[in-house]
C-alpha cells in the first residue's frame, strides 16, 4: 500500500466465528484491526509472531502462558513470539495487534 486508504474500505475477513479483522501488510509487519463480538472466543494458539496488542474499546480477557489478564480500554500488551495464547471478548471490542514478522496467513 503506498497510499492512504480508509480502513473502511477494506474488506473485513472473518478468521474465527465473532473476529472480523481488516489487515495491512508491510515488508516487515503486519496490523491487524478487529471487531469482536462479546462472547466470543480464540482458541489458546501460538505462532512466531512477536504480537503486540491494543485494546481500542471493550474488556478483553487475555491468557497468555497460563496466566489471565482483564484487559480493558487503553491496555497494551506483549506477546513473545512461541508464547501461548487467547482470549475471550467479555463486551465487543475493537482491538488493534501488530504482527512482526508479518502474517502471511491473514493476507
């Protein structure tokens, strides 16, 4: 992409029931915008990405490793990459993750 474009415009891919995410793919990274629909749940997985994750609106409710976080509007959190992990959205939610390196699997 080497002009703006509205997110808006972007198709939303539906990766997981409740998940719809629009992606943007760099050389180097990916970013991922979701939008959640309370009760909605990802599978504890684990990838070679470093994910880095934004709570935009919403309570989330992330485990990483084994340990649970209640993560609400305004958190961030890292995630190394090889590390499991998931969540549960407790409201909708709108959560931006960056992806480093990038997610061919979301392209």
């Amino acid at each position: 992409m080497t002009k703006p474009e509205a997110l808006s415009n972007m198709p939303a891919k539906n990766t997981i029931p409740g998940f719809y995410g629009r992606f943007v793919h760099g050389e180097q990274s990916t970013l991922a915008f979701w939008e959640i629909t309370a009760g909605s749940v990802s599978p504890q997985h684990q990838h070679p990405h470093e994910q880095i994750t934004y709570i935009a609106e919403g309570i989330f409710e992330m485990e990483m490793n084994g340990t649970k976080y209640m993560m609400q509007q305004h958190d961030v959190l890292v995630i190394p990459p090889n590390v499991p992990h998931g969540g549960r959205a407790v409201e909708d939610c709108k959560i931006i993750d960056s992806f480093s390196p990038p997610r061919d699997d979301y392209r």
